[in-house]
C-alpha cells in the first residue's frame, strides 16, 4: 500500500491566504503583489515557519492517498494563522513595493 503524507497546516494556511486576500478589491496592492505565484509561496513559507505544522500519513486499501477535509481548524488556529498572514503579507509588500507601501 503506498502512503501519503499530507502537511495537513499547509493546506489551511493556503485556504486562509485566499480567503484574507479575496477580501480586498481588485487592484489592491496585497491582490497585485500576491498575484505573483513566486511570492504567494513565500508568504504560505513564512506563515508555515511560524506555526506548528500538523501531518498526516494517509492511504486507502488500494494504496491511493485520502485528502481529508481541512475545515476542522479551530477558530482559535484559524484567527493565528490570520495573524501571521497579516504580518508576512507587510514585511513582503514593504520588501517589494517600499515606496508604494507609504503612499
């Protein structure tokens, strides 16, 4: 049977990063930036630095991986997590973009 293992916090701070970011309207310099796949993986990396990391080894009788469903985060580790966005989505924009950070 082949096994997966699945970074089960991976997939919630990706789900998180598109949630906060689809708040903002089109053409806001967090949708523009993050736009970029190169930097939306640095962003997903410096939250998942900054958190404990959940894994999972899956498989199926037939050695097929199961994803499971990744909504069972607490609100708690969800509001976290948005935090760190928060902070990562900053440091990277100021990185990138220093003069249009204050305008």
């Amino acid at each position: 049977m082949a096994r997966a293992i699945v970074n089960l916090t991976g997939s919630l701070v990706v789900e998180e990063i598109d949630r906060l970011l689809g708040a903002y309207p089109d053409g806001h310099i967090y949708n523009t930036t993050f736009a970029n796949p190169g930097l939306r993986r640095r962003l997903a990396a410096f939250v998942l630095s900054k958190v404990r990391n959940r894994y999972a080894v899956l498989e199926d009788n037939q050695g097929r991986p199961i994803y499971p469903n990744f909504q069972s985060a607490s609100l708690e580790k969800r509001l976290h997590i948005e935090e760190i966005i928060k902070q990562g989505i900053e440091l990277i924009i100021f990185e990138n973009n220093p003069n249009k950070y204050f305008n």
